[in-house]
C-alpha cells in the first residue's frame, strides 16, 4: 500500500499549527444513542486476567471491581459486570436501539475478547458468567467487520479522524493522541505528548503501582490474622482503584474529545444501511455464538461479507465525506468529468450513451469500469476511452441506472466513483451448492486425489494442433 | 528489551543501521544506567518486564519441562511421528546448572557431543529425541562467541537432525499470536538457527539444517500450550547475518569484546551513528534521547515521512518550501511545494503560509 501523502503532509501541518487536523469531514460512526457503555480494564501483565474494571453509562460515575487475587479459580467477583453489561445488551435490544460500547483502547480490545474466550463455555463459572463471555465474544467478532457500528474503540476512532505532529507509532498512545486533539493552554502538545506517554495507557497499572500491588500480594499470602489481611488486601484494592480510576478518565476525556471534533454526520441514507447490519449482526451473535468460521463455505460466505461492507463504508466515504472524497480523487478513484454531450435516441429509455471530458491527472478507469456518480443518480459503464488534447480524456459511458429522472444534462459537471457496491451473497449462495454438490477435493477433501498421468506429446504438433490428436 | 544473547541480535537486526544500539548490545550495557549516564537525567519511563509476565513466562516454561517436559512431549510427538511415552529427553540446564561454574561453555561441549553423534549416524533412542535448552553460540570475533540457547530442540527424522523450537507464554487467539511479539520471537529463533547451523558445519551437519523453527504459544486458557507452529525463517536468517556483521563492526571499532564496558561506549557516542526509527519505541530506552537529536528533521514524524521526504530533511525547510521563503532547487522541491500547499488548502490551513509561492 502506497503512503497517502496528504496524511503525511498533514502531519507535518499538524506539528506547524501545534494541534490535530480533522482528515475526515464527516464521523465514521453514527452518533451516539442516548445510553453508551463503558468499559474500562486493569489487567495482569502477561496473564491477561483481569484485576479491576470499571464499567457503566458514559458520563455517568461507573461502577468499578477491584480483584484482590485475579489468579484464583473462581471468578464471582465479576458478576456484577456480567449483571450490568447484560443489562444493557437486552435493554438496547428491546427498545431496538443500536447498542454502542466504548472502550479506550486495542488492549482492552483484547482483554474483552479473553474474557470471552475463558468464560463463554466454562464449566466452572456460573451461568451469568458464561452469558457474558459470550457477549463479550459477539462484542469483539462484531468489531472487525467494516462499517460496524456498535464498538467503539476510542483511539482507534481518533486516529481514524484526525492526523497528529507525531508519529503513528506515538499516536498508539491515546493519551499522548489526546494531548494534540485538545492541547492545553500555553503548551507544547509535543512535550505534553511526551509526558503524557510516561504513563501507560493499555490497560495497566503504572510500574509503581504494579510493583506494590505485587508486594501487597505477596504480604497478603504471609498474613497470619484476619485484621491484617484486610488491611493488605484493603491496601491492594485502594491501588487498583487508583488505576481504573485513570483508565476510565481516559476513556471519557477520549469520548468527549472525539465528538468534539465537530465534524458532520454521514447522511443517514448511507448509515442506516450500515448500523442495520451491525444491529442484526450482533443479533444473531448474541442468541446464536460468534465462533469463528473454519470450513470453506462460511469462511468464503464471511470473506463476501466483509468485501461487501468495506465497498459500502468506501461508498458512504466517497460520496458524503468531502475530505476523503479529494484524497480518492487525487488516487484516481474520484473523476471529475463534464458532460459534452447525450445520446439517447428513446427519451428516457435505453440505451443513453454520455460522451465524458475529464482533464484530471490521475485516473484509474479502462474499458468496462463501473462508475457512479457521488450524488447517487446514474451508474454506468465505461465503453471506450481516447485522448482528446493535452492532458483531455473523453470517455465514452453508457448508463446503466439513471436514464429517466436521473439522466444529467450537456455541460453538467459530475464526480464518478469507483466504488458500486455489488452484494455477492445471494449470487454466491447458489456457486456454493454448486461447489458442493460437485465436491472437488480440492476445496473439501484434506487430501489431494492422485495426479491423472498425462498422455505423451504426439510426435507430431501440427497433429495436435488441427485435432487431429485422440486421447 | 533485553540485551543478551539471541535477543541482543534480534534488537540489532531490527535496526542494523544503528551502531549506537549495536553498541550497547556488543557493551553488555544496562540500558537505564546507560541512558542515564549518557543524558545526565533521571529515566522516567517504564522499563524492564512485569514481574507477573516474569512469572507467567515462567510458569509456562515450568509447565512444559516439568515431569520429563510432558506437556512438550504430548505436543511435539504427533508433528514428528513419535510416542510421546517413549520419548528421550534431555535437559541441559538440569544436567549443568546456571550456578556452576563456565556453564555456557559445558552445555556447549555436551550439545556438542549429541551433535556429533547425529553425525555418526545415530539417531534417537540413541540421541535424544528432544533436548531441553541446548547451548549453542555465534561467533563474533576470531574466538569470541556470543552464547545462544533456544528453549528446545527437537530431532525431525525426516531431515536427520535438530530444530531448533522457542516457547512464549503469550496467548494466541483465533490462531495466531501478536504480530510484534511475533516478529521479535522469530528473529531470536533466527538467530538459533544459525547457531545450530555454525554448529553443524563443524561436523558436516549443515545440509540438514533448515532456516526454520517450531515455536509453542499459550492458548487462552491458564498456561495450556497451543498447537505448536512450525514456520520458515529465511529472512530472519538472513537479517541476524547482517545484525552479527554490524556487532563485528562496532566491536572492532570500539574494542569492546562482549564484557560491560559503559565509559568506553559513552566516550565514543558523538562518532556512533544513530538511526532514529519507529520500532525504537517499543524496543530501546533511548527514544526520546535519539528523537531529540532529530527534533528538527522530518524522522519525528516519522519512518514514512523520512522515506516520502528525505530523512535528513529539515521541517523547516518545508515550510519554507511552501510559503515561498525558500526557493526550489530542482523540480521535485518545487513539485513538493506545490503539493504541501494544496494539502494545506484540502485541510482548510491554508492560512498556516503566506502563499507567496
């Protein structure tokens, strides 16, 4: 993949100005429903498990858990959160609301997704238990699909958004991203940045913490009176509290600070399509598991699902986002054309042929490319191309969609895109009992069949070539 | 982070180009005691492992050695053929502690031995069929050696000789494990693979060592072991030849023959050349002390916008570029220009230069 200059050139304005850039003129995500959940986690280094969450309605004190010994079998402690994130799961789904969780980072991500995995069909954990390893399972299966609308990972979100003067690895610190989004008065955002990484911001206690956590633990082990262990263990929560504490101040300061941006909404037409999706994604997630596809058919079925949702956000980016819109221009996925004329000897009616002129520099079109245009009202396929002048295009286009109300007029100026989300998966349904019912083994069988032994070349090729050739 | 051994030459072959952290590496240094003694000031960021990740790495490694290395047993037999029950194992570490005296150059000589008898044609039961940390080594510098041990060896009988394996208590989801500690593990086992094979050129061994390595992964469940994986380490081969070229190179030029010597290396920092990249913060404790020595180049942004504008590229000089106060001296600085300003304009900053361009 090649650098996106304008994002590179856009950090280097960044550092100018002393503060982010918005690359983006419209939010990926929908807003927020009225109810967001929150989730913030202290993890055990190495171990992955979890010692302190804190968990609830954004913008509101959350609830927090504070593990005293995260490596014990029994997991009881984390029943009010599995209580609470059930809650709101089947509340959302209710009031057919579109759910959303925000989590700060890709390390609490991943802490989810443990969560899931351990609990989900663990014998050993209560019932409550189990359903929420299962939703957090749904949470993190939903969250890699493109277009999704329903986790929120909020640093993940701002680099998305805006391009800081750092560099991307540095912005993998959402605090010292946050310090170019909202700079503080009278700062460098640079040194702030660079302050601000001191301190982890991945789901874990600082180093000092850690190493008194550890010792309060190792104390706790040795204490021989009832008193004293709930004075260490006392001591370890009040740690651990400190430090979700912080996790969850990100977390807010982050949320805030992305819908502060104030960049626009993406035109409902094109977001419904995608919170839709996610809404009964996550449906069927949650009543029926989210295990992962591993046989050919529901993986090739999951690839043809994700291909189509990435087409759809590139649809909804090229057409409603002006800033991404210029950058695919300048890549040749956006052409400005202008119509020089229409022939169309049915009005309204098939065929109408438009003769484009274009003078862009970059563009990615040949023969049968499909384009449409950014306000939605014709598509079409590219016929022919020819240079007509310096640096002039004509394109010869006929309309595929759009030849009554939709059919532009000589001399109107238009954007076409590339991009025209075709969706496979109806189509694709009946290739693949095809597939089946033919079952090649090289797609089913574990094993290759033997190979066919192949016939001697005749002495003669001219032979072969005019058929004369029997096998 | 650490500076010993494979993972010394993992840390240089992802930065082959930087003889300051070659240094360090070829200085046996502490890093913090380092950059403290090189900057004057106190570090104050995080470094050094976790004690629970210590820990966890070691339950882990516990759990698959303990009782004969059961576990790794159970795991290795099906890939290779073999029953697990009648499997022979031999653990160098518990045949020569790390207490006792010279004990790299012991294990050494013993995994030398087992070597050598594959070469006289014996295969297991009369060799083990796994070896638990074998010693093996790189040299370095006419008989220097830089100590290497993989956490286990196995015999393949297909290709008549060991591989070298690694085990990391990091936990794989859905099949495959972080790429960053990915990439770090797979130049350390790099790194063993060409100990292995230096090895077996003494003995007429290094036809049947392959650029490859099985490495063991935790599951998500406690320490339980994922399903070993087996991958090719051509290119990680190949980086830690270049890695051990450039500790050479920086050996000789400081005279520092892999004992801890931080003054010489610190005397010698103004003439060692850095190279400032992204994977410097995620490895080197030294980041923020090299970012300001390129504070006034485009590296701070970071590795594309030195690939995309030059490294050496002042920011200043770009902005003069684009508000016109500097002229262009060639076609390309005045294409860029132009570019930095229509960027500009496309993030409505245009206010950010004069324009005079």
């Amino acid at each position: 993949m090649g650098t996106d200059f304008d994002l590179l050139a856009g950090r280097l304005w960044s550092r100018r100005l002393g503060r982010a850039l918005p690359v983006r003129s419209t939010y990926s995500v929908a807003p927020d429903p009225p109810e967001t959940f929150g989730i913030a986690f202290i993890r055990v280094a190495g171990e992955e498990r979890v010692q302190a969450v804190a968990y609830g309605l954004m913008g509101a004190c959350p609830s927090v858990i504070t593990i005293c010994n995260p490596l014990a079998r029994g997991a009881h402690e984390l029943e009010p959160f599995a209580r609470a994130l059930d809650e709101y799961l089947m509340g959302c789904y209710t009031r057919k609301r579109l759910p959303r969780v925000w989590l700060a980072h890709p390390a609490a991500l991943t802490v989810l997704d443990l969560l899931g995995y351990r609990y989900q069909s663990n014998r050993h954990a209560s019932e409550e238990l189990r359903t929420m390893g299962r939703q957090c399972r749904a949470l993190c299966e939903e969250a890699i699909f493109p277009g999704q609308q329903v986790l929120a990972v909020a640093s993940m979100l701002l680099t998305e958004h805006i391009v800081t003067g750092q560099s991307t690895v540095e912005d993998q610190h959402l605090g010292a991203v946050l310090a170019w989004v909202d700079p503080p008065q009278g700062h460098d955002p640079a040194t702030e940045s660079q302050r601000r990484s001191l301190v982890p911001a991945a789901a874990l206690l600082d180093q000092g913490r850690d190493k008194k956590v550890e010792r309060l633990r190792r104390l706790a082990r040795k204490c021989e009176s009832r008193s004293e262990l709930e004075s260490t263990n006392g001591q370890i929560h009040a740690l651990l509290e400190e430090g979700v504490a912080q996790e969850w101040s990100l977390l807010e300061e982050a949320r805030t600070a992305f819908w502060r941006l104030g960049l626009a909404p993406a035109p409902p037409s094109y977001t419904e399509r995608l919170v839709e999706a996610s809404r009964d994604r996550l449906r069927y997630f949650l009543s029926f598991g989210a295990n992962q596809p591993s046989r050919p058919h529901s993986l090739a079925r999951r690839l043809d699902t994700y291909e189509y949702l990435a087409a759809l956000v590139e649809e909804r980016d090229a057409c409603s986002d002006a800033l991404v819109r210029e950058r695919m221009r300048k890549a040749g996925r956006v052409i400005a054309v202008r119509v020089e004329s229409v022939d169309q000897p049915g009005p309204g009616r098939n065929p109408c042929t438009l003769t484009l002129t274009t003078d862009q520099h970059v563009q990615r079109v040949r023969p049968g490319t499909v384009l449409k245009s950014a306000d939605g009202r014709i598509r079409g396929r590219v016929v022919t191309l020819a240079q007509s002048g310096e640096g002039q295009r004509h394109i010869i286009f006929r309309l595929l969609e759009g030849v009554r109300k939709g059919r532009p007029r000589v001399g109107q100026l238009l954007d076409l895109i590339d991009t025209v989300p075709f969706d496979p998966r109806r189509v694709k349904r009946d290739v693949y009992k095809l597939m089946r019912e033919d079952e090649s083994p090289i797609v089913y069988h574990r094993r290759l069949p033997p190979s066919v032994p192949r016939h001697a070349l005749p002495d003669r090729l001219l032979d072969l070539a005019e058929g004369r050739f029997r096998r | 982070m650490s500076l010993t051994g494979a993972r010394g030459l993992a840390r240089i072959s992802q930065n082959p180009r930087c003889d300051l952290q070659t240094a360090m590496v070829v200085g046996q240094v502490d890093e913090v005691e380092f950059y403290e003694a090189l900057t004057r000031r106190q570090f104050e960021g995080e470094y050094g492992e976790r004690a629970s990740a210590r820990r966890r790495g070691d339950k882990f490694e516990a759990s698959l050695h303990g009782n004969n290395a059961a576990n790794l047993r159970r795991i290795l037999a099906p890939r290779f053929g073999y029953d697990c029950e009648r499997m022979y194992v031999r653990s160098l570490t518990d045949e020569i502690p790390d207490h006792m005296a010279d004990a790299h150059r012991r294990r050494y000589l013993r995994t030398e031995r087992v070597l050598a008898d594959v070469a006289g044609g014996y295969e297991p039961p009369s060799v083990p069929h796994l070896l638990i940390e074998p010693q093996l080594r790189l040299p370095v510098s006419g008989s220097r050696f830089v100590y290497v041990a993989p956490d286990f060896a196995v015999f393949d009988p297909a290709a008549k000789c060991y591989v070298v394996g690694e085990e990391k208590s990091m936990i794989v989801r859905g099949g495959s494990p972080d790429r960053v500690d990915l990439e770090r593990t797979r130049r350390q086992a790099g790194a063993e693979t060409l100990a292995l094979r230096a090895l077996a050129e003494q003995l007429n061994l290094c036809a049947r060592v392959r650029d490859r390595a099985i490495f063991v992964f935790s599951s998500p469940f406690d320490v339980t072991p994922h399903p070993p994986v087996e991958e090719y380490l051509h290119a990680e081969v190949s980086e830690i030849r270049r890695a051990l070229e450039r500790y050479r190179a920086v050996s000789e030029e400081l005279q520092v023959y892999g004992r801890r010597d931080e003054k010489k290396i610190i005397a010698h920092t103004h003439q060692l050349r850095i190279n400032f990249q992204n994977s410097c913060l995620s490895s080197c404790a030294l980041f923020y002390h090299c970012k300001s020595r390129v504070s006034e180049t485009v590296l701070v942004l970071g590795d594309e916008a030195g690939d995309v504008f030059g490294g050496a590229t002042e920011l200043e000089h770009l902005y003069a570029l684009a508000d016109g106060t500097a002229e262009a001296s060639s076609a390309e600085e005045a294409a860029l220009a132009a570019r930095l300003r229509e960027t500009a304009a496309l993030l409505g900053v245009e206010g950010i230069y004069s324009g005079k361009g």
